[in-house]
C-alpha cells in the first residue's frame, strides 16, 4: 500500500545536539510538507517542497533545515538553534496543486528534548 | 498564522446524536478541508469544498461553505463512539501553495 513514513516514531534529543527526522513517501507526489504541532494547538508550516532540489519556508523555519534530494524523501533536521524543539512533527504530500488534492499525512515524529 | 478558528473547541456528545463544528476564517479561500486526527497519530483528510462550492456529503460527513460568511460547518450525523477524534478545518488563500490549519475541535462521542 502506498503512504507517508515518518520515523522514527520517538525522538530524544539533547540540549546542542541536531536531529533528524525521516519522512519517506512512495505516493509518486510530488509537493511535500513538514509542520510543527503543539499541545492543544493547530499545525503550523515549517518547510514546504513542490518540486526536486527546491524548498520554501513556512511560517516557523528558523532553527530548521530541510533537503529534497530524491522525490520520495524529504528529511527535516532540527537544529540547535531551535530553542523550543519539543513537539510532534508531521510530514505531508499531495500529488499536485492544492486547489484539487488534500494532504496525505504520516503518523508523526514525537522529539522530545531531554 | 491561523487562519481558520473552530467552534466549538471541546464537544462531548452521545453514540447515536448529530456532532457540528464550525470553522471561520479571514480572508478569501481557494478552498476549505476538513481532517481527523485521532489522539497521537497523523492527520486524515475527510473532505475539501471549494469556493464555489455550498454544500457537499460524504458517507455521515456533511460540509457546508458559507462564502460571504466566511464560514464552514462539518456535520457528523449518527456519530459512533469511533469518531472520537480532534477536527481541524484547513484552508488554502487564493494563490497560494499551502494549507493553513485552524487550532481544532476535540470530539468525544460517548458510548
């Protein structure tokens, strides 16, 4: 069945220390997403992809870096810039402009600052 | 930024009752979506109206889309204790490449 990977499933991360999260998808899509959600609040927009070797900020980037190097995979590092990193991370595809398409959604990255 | 803002926040209902969320936002939309996260898991996309669009069902789930209001509604009729899950409304501006989510609507239907 095709789908979103996101892993791993838990993350711990120390203070100074870069992450990454992995998000894999085998939907043949070609934009993708990566969002911040915190306790009892909405998604908010780190990093988006359209196409191959090209990325746009969202709302929230700093302290994030992103890279599409492959169609498939879009992996979001958090780095130590990011003051405030303890969140659940949901990465995202759609086939095409979002006029038409929603979001697939993967289950999720849980870091956790220890 | 939020752009879509739903009501209720919280809503507890009974296995059998009709559940309605609301969902308003700012400025003009290309289109509206509705999605289910079940506690700790990802998203899940239920339906999306567009602007030219009033009303659209699918399966228990029926949208509305309230242009000059800018306002959306999300009907669950005859909930059952699986449709215990957070809603969110996401909408996309015209012209742009990206949803953005309002802050959702935790739903408890009670066996």
């Amino acid at each position: 069945d095709g789908g979103i990977t996101q892993s791993p499933k838990y993350l711990f991360r120390k203070e100074g220390q870069n992450v990454t999260l992995s998000c894999e998808q085998n939907l043949n899509h070609d934009a993708m997403y990566w969002y911040r959600q915190d306790p009892g609040q909405g998604l908010r927009l780190i990093y988006y992809s359209q196409i191959v070797n090209d990325f746009q900020k969202g709302d929230i980037a700093e302290g994030y870096s992103v890279s599409r190097e492959k169609k498939e995979s879009f992996p979001l590092t958090v780095t130590s810039a990011q003051k405030n990193p303890t969140a659940f991370y949901l990465c995202a595809s759609t086939p095409g402009q979002l006029t038409y398409y929603g979001y697939t959604f993967g289950s999720g990255t849980r870091l956790t600052v220890v | 930024s939020q752009q879509g803002e739903e009501d209720p926040q919280a809503l507890s209902i009974q296995e059998g009752e009709n559940a309605t969320m609301n969902c308003s936002y700012k400025t003009s939309i290309n289109n509206l979506q509705w999605y289910r996260q079940n506690s700790g898991r990802g998203l899940v996309h239920l339906i999306l109206i567009r602007s030219n669009e009033r009303e659209k069902h699918s399966g228990r789930l029926r949208v509305t889309l309230d242009t000059s209001k800018k306002s959306s509604s999300l009907l669950i009729t005859a909930s059952r204790a699986a449709d215990t899950a957070s809603y969110f409304c996401a909408s996309l501006q015209g012209g742009s490449e990206k949803l953005v989510f309002g802050k959702g609507t935790k739903l408890t239907v009670n066996p």
